[in-house]
C-alpha cells in the first residue's frame, strides 16, 4: 500500500504542470480574439498591404482551420488595398500552416489525456490514501509547475529569439516555418512579438494558477494539523461526561412496588 501511495502522488505531480500548461495553451489557441489581437496590435495592414477586415476574415478561417480534425487544405483568397485577388499564402506558408495544425491537434489530445489523468489520479489518491495524501499531491504538482516556468521564462527572457528558433527546429521536420517578414503574411499577421506576449500570458495565467492551488493546498494542511494538534483544556471533564454516557441507568423502584 505504501509503495501504491507513492507512486499514486509521483504520477499526480508530473501530471498536474502537463494538465496546467496545456489547457492553457489549448485555451489561447481555441480564442479568436488572439488572433485579432496579433493583426489589430501589430498593424499588419500596414505592414501586408491588406486590409484589416480582409485579415480578420482570414483569422476566422485560420482559427477553425486549426481547431477541427481533419480539416480541408487552407485556402484563403483576400483582396489587397489595390484591389487585386489572390491566395494570403504561399506553397511555404500553407505547408507550415499544415504542421502548425497537425501540432495543435497533438497538443489537444496531450491535454485531455493529462487532463483526464490527473482527475483520475485524485480520485485514487482519495480512496486509497485519503485526502491528506491529495493534498500533498497537489502542492507538489503546484511547485513542480512553478519550477518548470520559472526555467522556460529565464529562458525566454534572456534570450527569446534564440529560444523561440529551437522551439520549431524541435517540434517541426523541416524548415517551412522559415519566413521572410518582409514578403510572406503569415509572420506578418503573426510576428514574433506577438508570440512573446502571448507566451508571457499562459506563463503568467499559470503561475497564478500554480499558485492559487499551492496558497489553497498549504492552507489546507496548516489548518488540518494545527486541528490534530488542538489540546483538550480540560481532560477530567471530557473523562466525566463520557462516563456518564456509557454509565448504566438505575431505574427507581415505583410505590406501587410495596402494595399489592
């Protein structure tokens, strides 16, 4: 029993910073008005030479494109300040976008299994070593979080555009998400100071998160020892009143006993 406990917290901290993050993420990904604020903040009208309600129309077509399974190929026309029609990406851009899509969807699916695991696990942590055990489960898993974040940050922070290049060099095979801001919309309607502010966000959003849980959860076991702990003022008393519970009742004889 000592060993399934063990592993039963062991496998709830590691859960809870993956279930943190990646709903996190799912969450901003899965919000329109991300993608508006990268065209509205950055004036990438200005910058593609496309019209702002042409490229919120494209947000619409991108957000669902990367929010369904299976999606049909991206294919968006828009019409420039000129007038003149034609496709918002090139062969490159609509490839990366491709491998953008396939990775959200991983992304999904990480989040509901981590999401369904950590659920599962405080219900086992629960019945088989009670909620004490949960609770020190959870304050781990809050301190993991925080210290997973607090490495990805000064990482970001001390140099983002180096860490930002690794990130796709490892989650992409190839070399489509190599853009050229002066020519290609998709990191013009997407620049990389939109993708640190957004970081930042879920960065934050977590911690407070992480933090709320672990302010919750240390309370909770402050309070439950110092309730062990509680002395009783006076022993002779409590010792009385439980004798006079359990002490059997003498039942007085009726008058009625001496006459017949």
């Amino acid at each position: 029993m000592a060993a399934i406990r063990a592993g039963l917290i062991a496998l709830f901290v590691l859960a809870v910073p993956v279930a943190l993050i990646a709903t996190n993420i799912r969450i901003a990904v899965s919000e329109q008005r991300v993608y508006d604020y990268a065209v509205n903040t950055y004036d990438a009208a200005a910058v593609s030479g496309i019209p702002e309600s042409e490229l919120l129309r494209a947000n619409r077509q991108i957000h669902r494109y990367l929010t369904i399974q299976d999606p049909p190929p991206l294919a968006i026309d828009v019409t420039n300040r000129p007038g003149v029609s034609g496709p918002l990406f090139t062969a490159k851009e609509t490839a990366h976008m491709a491998d953008v899509q396939n990775l959200v969807q991983t992304l999904f699916t990480v989040q509901v299994i981590s999401a369904a695991s950590t659920l599962t696990l405080a219900v086992l942590l629960l019945v088989f070593a009670g909620p004490r055990a949960l609770a020190i489960a959870a304050l781990g898993g809050a301190l993991l979080t925080g210290g997973v974040l607090a490495l990805a940050g000064l990482a970001f922070a001390t140099g983002f555009d180096s860490a930002w290049t690794q990130f796709h060099v490892l989650a992409f095979s190839n070399d489509f998400w190599s853009l050229d801001p002066n020519k290609d919309h998709l990191i013009q309607m997407f620049p990389e100071a939109f993708w640190r502010d957004i970081t930042a966000v879920i960065v934050f959003a977590t911690l407070l998160e992480a933090s709320v849980m672990a302010g919750a959860v240390a309370a909770y076991l402050v309070l439950g020892s110092r309730e062990r702990r509680r002395p009783v003022l006076w022993p002779g008393l409590a010792t009385a009143g439980a004798a006079r519970r359990t002490r059997p009742r003498t039942v007085l004889p009726r008058p009625g006993h001496y006459f017949r």
